[in-house]
C-alpha cells in the first residue's frame, strides 16, 4: 500500500478543475516536464468535474515507474472533503487534486508540490501525517540540501 499526496483547500474556495488541469500543464512547461492527462468527466452543463494527469521529468514510455498520476476534482466532487482532529482551525478541506502512491518519486514530487503551492499559496499539501505543507514550508525545503525523506517529516520540527 502506498502513500497519497492531496492538495487541499478551505471547503468552498477550490479552483475549478479546469483551472487545476491548466495549471498542472503550465508548471509542466515552465520546469521542463512531461504532461499527459485522460478520463475527462464533465457535468452536463460542460464544466470539468474530473481529470486524470500525469507529470514525469522523464518521457512516459522510457520510464514507466517515474510518472506521477494525479485526480483532480472540481468541488463539488462526492467524498472529497475532509477535516482532521488534529488541526487546530477546525477547517473542512476540499481534496482538489490527489496523487496514487509517489514512492521512489519524493524529488519530483517536491517540485510539483512546490510550484503548485506557488500558483495556488493558500492551498495545502498534506502527506497523510499530522500536518500539512504549505508553500513557507516547501520555500524552506526546496532551500535546504536536498532529503529524500522530505515528505515523511513534519516541517514544523
């Protein structure tokens, strides 16, 4: 079983899917990546309800292990919210955009959640740990030696 990674959002404050899909494909330009998305699901209204992408630093066929498979959602999406005991503000949270297991794939994961938090800086990642990431904590990893073990750590301690 493998981990997840979530952007998240204050319930009520997510950016459309739409927006999401376009912003995963422009950070894949500018930090020279590989993009690829499917699975478009749209309401009959024709609104981008759910996308299925996929971010690589190497090209898909090459390396089938390294790509970065992500759900992004458009709230309202049915059992995408969530609230955790152990945060304080007491928040519900929209899961926009949820990655499948990212294991071996820690420093293209930092990338990518590093510059989504920039386009996005009021939105949080959370690793399925008791915290979340947020774009003064990524701004201070990406700055420090680079750790594999980025993502299993609090950025608190």
């Amino acid at each position: 079983m493998g981990i997840s990674t979530f952007l998240l959002f204050e319930r009520g404050k997510s950016a459309p899917a739409y927006d999401l899909l376009r912003s995963l494909n422009s950070i894949c330009i500018k930090e020279n990546l590989f993009f690829d998305n499917d699975e478009d699901c749209s309401s009959s209204e024709g609104t981008l309800k759910y996308s299925r992408a996929y971010i690589s630093d190497r090209p898909f066929k090459e390396d089938y292990s390294r790509p970065l498979c992500f759900s992004v959602y458009d709230e309202p999406y049915e059992y995408q919210i969530i609230s955790f005991k152990w945060d304080d503000t007491n928040s519900q949270y929209f899961k926009a955009v949820v990655s499948d297991d990212f294991c071996d794939n820690e420093d293209l994961l930092l990338r990518f959640s590093h510059a989504i938090l920039n386009i996005y800086p009021t939105a949080k990642i959370w690793i399925e740990e008791d915290w979340f990431y947020t774009l003064e904590d990524l701004d201070k990893i990406v700055n420090m030696p680079y750790n594999n073990d980025w993502c299993y750590k609090n950025p608190k301690n």
